[in-house]
C-alpha cells in the first residue's frame, strides 16, 4: 500500500538528509526524483519538504555538525520520544540530541546504537511520515550495514521489538531481514572481507525506488553525482549505491513486479 497515513511504533517512517549545500541538493534530488521542494517557516531552520504528488516523501536541510559528511537519516516511529529514548540508553545505545519538539509536528530524538550506528526516532503528532513509500521516486527501504550484527539483533529487537530473519544469498554474506510482527520493515548486511573501506562506519543506508536502475545511475552522473556499486541483480530487483555531488550516499533500486 503505497500512500501512508499512520506507521505502527517500531516501523520506519521517515527520511531526511542533512547535507551541506540545501540549495544544491534540492535542485539535485528535483531533477533526479522529480519532487517538488518546499521551505519550510523561519522557526524551521532551513528544513524543506520533499513533496511528491501532494505528499511529503522525505526531508533536507542543513547538516547539524559541520565536520561530519552529510548523510540520509532513516527516523523509527514510537509512540513517545522520551520513553524510547530511555530505553536505548538502557540497551546500550547513546542519545545524541535528547528528545525535543519539531513544531507541531512531532517529538524526536538522535540516537546511536551499541555500534555507532546513528538513527532517529519519531513521535507523530500532525506530521506521521513519508505520505508516499515504494512507489518510483519515493523511499522504499532502509538497510543496517554493521560490523556487529549480532548486537545490532540484540539492540533493535530489545527496543523497538524487531526480529530477525536469514535469507540465504549465493556468494556472499546472507541478507538479514528485520520484521516487526508480521511486515519486513528493514533489512541488515554485514560488512566483512576486502570488499569494504576499513574507514567505512557503520550506518543506514537507504534506498528510493526507480523505474530504471541504469536511467537512474546515468542521470545521477549526469547531475555531478558519483556512482559506488555498479547496478547488481538481487531477487528484489536491481539496485545501484550512488554519491550525490555533496557527498551523501543512497541507493537506488528498480522493485521487481510480480510480473517479473
């Protein structure tokens, strides 16, 4: 179900970028997703909307610490701010920004997990989150890649209730999915071996749907961006990692449809 009016507490909910260039990045991701971004009111700060269709599909303003790349943020619904953020202390995990109110919008907090991981939580109040999701040109998944998957199991499933399942993958590490009851919400990849930086830090990677895998790695490119993982065949679809031209990593993803 593409268009979202409520997430249940532990789901995913929202994306935003904090980069280092807000005008820049808005004319990249207008022309690479098509959305129309909007400013927000002085007391945002410099915060605008990514709208698709009507709906807001994800966020971007000005980075908060400047000696830090600029990066997607993946936001986890809960049903209080400040009582999951208790709980991520009391699991190992750090808060970063303490709990506070975004307007009228919602509560939130920044947050890292037991291995650096940072994140963010959500509490809904006008705002519930990404009005449109899985849809070509909107979010459509968030990936944990850890060095530490097994206290990355531990940490989301004591806090947010998360459980983790194995998909065998040939060639290469399984692919962990998270579910949260019944519904996959986010998935989990270890980083291991040559094929990763030394320097690289764990964190959420997320990813946007697209039409075309290929069209949209040339019109990164084609925009300044830079590609990092040439487009790869995986049983949901075909998927690129790309840099855009501020340095904020994503992915791309062609869903398959059960046609396929």
């Amino acid at each position: 179900m593409p268009e979202m009016t409520k997430y249940e507490p532990g789901t995913p909910s929202w994306v935003d970028l904090g980069t280092s260039d807000p005008a820049e990045a808005s004319r990249f991701y207008s022309d690479l997703f098509g959305w129309s971004i909007m400013d927000g009111p002085p007391e945002a700060g410099g915060y605008r909307m990514c709208m698709l269709d009507g709906k807001p599909v994800a966020g971007l303003g000005p980075q908060m610490n400047a000696g830090m790349p600029p990066f997607w943020t993946t936001y986890i619904s809960v049903s209080s701010a400040d009582e999951s953020a208790a709980a991520i202390t009391e699991d190992g995990g750090n808060i970063i920004v303490g709990p506070m109110d975004v307007l009228d919008v919602g509560r939130m907090a920044v947050a890292a997990d037991p291995a650096g991981t940072m994140f963010s939580i959500w509490q809904p109040r006008a705002h519930a989150g990404a009005g449109i999701v899985n849809e070509p040109n909107s979010w459509c998944w968030s990936e944990l890649t850890t060095r530490e998957p097994q206290k990355s199991v531990e940490f989301y499933g004591a806090v947010f209730g998360w459980t983790a399942k194995l998909t065998p993958m040939e060639g290469s590490s399984d692919y962990t999915e998270f579910h949260l009851g019944d519904h996959r919400i986010a998935g989990m990849v270890q980083m291991e071996g040559d094929s990763w930086p030394a320097d690289e830090p764990n964190h959420w990677l997320i990813y946007f749907a697209v039409d075309d895998c290929q069209a949209a790695r040339d019109h990164v490119e084609a925009l300044g961006g830079e590609l990092m993982v040439q487009p790869t065949e995986v049983p949901p679809g075909t998927f690129a990692v790309v840099k855009d031209p501020q340095g904020a990593v994503f992915g791309v993803i062609a869903l398959r449809t059960p046609e396929d």
